[in-house]
C-alpha cells in the first residue's frame, strides 16, 4: 500500500500542485495526506 503526503507552510501557496504529482502516480486520493501549516506566530 502506498501513501502521499504533502504540505505547504506559506499561506499564499496551496496543495494542488503536490496533490496533482502524487494522483499522477497512481497513489489513491484515500491514501493522501495533506498539511497546511501557518508561519505565523502568535504573541
């Protein structure tokens, strides 16, 4: 079983491009994993 996983850590950029390669390789859209990680601090 394969699995993907793909993360963005800016806001202005988004996971299609990552999502787009890893269904372009055949890994199961169930099977991927997805992050969106703010680089912004709170005070």
């Amino acid at each position: 079983m394969i699995f993907g996983y793909a993360r963005v850590i800016v806001q202005e950029k988004n996971l299609d491009l990552q999502l787009n390669a890893l269904l372009k390789e055949r890994i199961p859209q169930k099977n991927i994993y997805t992050n969106n990680v703010s680089s912004t601090k709170e005070e």
